[in-house]
C-alpha cells in the first residue's frame, strides 16, 4: 500500500493563552484545504482509499473536505497529533531563530521555547499511530497531521541516528510504500505543486 502523509493546511497563531492551543485553519487555509481536497479527488496521488487525521483542529479541517470530496468517513488518532499537544502557545516557527539549525538543535534536543517534550516517546507514539493506519486493508490511505509527526515518521523509516526535523509546506504530501513484510521506503517528500496549479 502506499501512505500519503500530508501536512495541514496553515491555521491561526495563538499566544499568551492559557488553554491548550488548537487553532482553527486562516481563511487562507481553508483554501488551501479546498485545493487540496480537489486535487485528491481529482486522483492526482492515485485513488486514497482512507483517510485519517490527528484529533488537533487544523489537521482535522483540513482533511474534512477531503474526505466530502471522496465520499469516506473521516477517522481520528491522537497518536498523529503534533509535539505541541497541549502546549498553549502556537505559531513560532523556524524563521523565528537566528539560524534554522538553531531550530532544528532545539527541537531535537525536547525544547521549543519554554515548552518541553520527550523526543523519544513522541517519535514511538508517531510510529506506532502511523503503522497502525499501514495494516489496513486499502491500497492508498491520506493520513493529514503535522510537520513534526511527518519528520518523526521519515527518522523512523530512514533510520536516523536520531530524531530529524523538517519544514514540509502546507497541504503538501510525502508518500511512503508500504510492504507487508515491514519494508518501507520513502516516495517522495514534499509534494507541493499540486498547490500551485489551484
């Protein structure tokens, strides 16, 4: 089979609050969302024959009308939510550090600002969500989560000493094949053009 991991659509930035942080999709997400839903439809990653999303707002309006455009229920794991989970900050990114490493050394090292995080079980919960959508019965499922959950996923395929970050742009899709042997291999990262062409 194969994984078509996408990365939600871009949402509102939320600071100083006090409540965990699961902001809605801009306006300009939710038109990105619609591109992306009339890109799948329209059969460019091939036939998705499933779609599962995190249970974090952005990730879950953005694979909405993905699944009205195909006709499928959307299912939801909390395992596919984002490192930020419960966290009540949203919206620093990368180009907020001196230098993108810097970000990435951060990450890497269970920091982001004043919030902390376990590297190390976020990647097993990552994986563990992921490969659990790999044993279903279909040939091509969309799983719409996050960044980090799509960087922890592609550490685990590669097999990288340790964790690995990446920025993957919104809506864009990287495609993992999937064997029932346990091989995986990664497709492609990053597809985007489908964004540009409306």
């Amino acid at each position: 089979m194969e994984l078509l991991l996408v990365r939600h659509a871009q949402p509102e930035h939320v600071h100083g609050g006090t409540e965990p942080a699961d902001p809605p999709l801009t306006a300009g997400g939710e038109e990105q969302a619609r591109s992306l839903a009339k890109a799948v439809a329209a059969g460019t990653f091939g036939l998705v024959d499933a779609v599962v999303s995190s249970t974090m707002r952005r990730a879950r309006q953005t694979a909405e009308p993905v699944v009205q455009a195909l006709g499928l229920d959307l299912r939801t794991d909390v395992r596919l939510c984002e490192l930020d989970l419960g966290w009540t900050t949203y919206g620093t990114g990368v180009e907020d550090f001196p230098r993108r490493r810097d970000a990435y050394a951060e990450m890497n090292a269970g920091r982001w600002g004043t919030n902390r995080y376990d590297p190390a079980a976020f990647s097993e919960r990552v994986r563990a969500g992921v490969e659990e959508v790999a044993t279903t019965a279909v040939d091509r499922a969309a799983i719409v989560c996050h960044g980090g959950v799509i960087s922890a996923y592609l550490a685990h395929v590669l097999r990288t000493a340790g964790p690995m970050f990446l920025t993957p742009d919104h809506c864009s899709v990287t495609r993992v094949l999937v064997e029932p042997d346990g091989y995986r291999e990664v497709l492609s990262v990053n597809e985007s053009l489908h964004m540009r062409q409306g």
